[in-house]
C-alpha cells in the first residue's frame, strides 16, 4: 500500500469532497438523469433504492475518514 504523504492528502481529499457531494444530493434529493448512458442537465428525484445506496456510501465514507 502506498504511504506516500502526498498520494493519501490526495485520496483522502478526494474521499472527503465525494462524502459532500454524496450528502449533498441526499439532502437535496435529485440526481442527474441519464439517457442512453449520457448524463443530460436534467434532474431526475432519487429512488429509494438511490438513498439506500447514497446512504451506505456516506457511511462507508465516514468510517474512511475516521481511519485517515
């Protein structure tokens, strides 16, 4: 595993700004709709199954953070 100092700022600060854009969209509510696998300027509300998933994401996320 890479110790590196540099390359886990990195990972950890990329870590950090999906945990926002995750808790973002759950609070909002919305996801980009996607047709024909391209994302479109349209906002579509999240399934249940989205926040479930949004959801064990952040957690996941969270316990990463704790560890870094």
């Amino acid at each position: 595993m890479f110790t590196h100092k540099s390359f886990m700022n990195k990972v950890e600060e990329r870590q950090q700004r999906a945990l926002a854009r995750l808790q973002q969209q759950l609070q909002v509510g919305t996801k980009p709709e996607k047709i024909n696998g391209k994302t479109t300027g349209n906002q579509v509300p999240l399934t249940s199954t989205d926040k479930a998933r949004i959801e064990k994401e952040i957690t996941i996320l969270s316990k990463n953070n704790q560890i870094l």
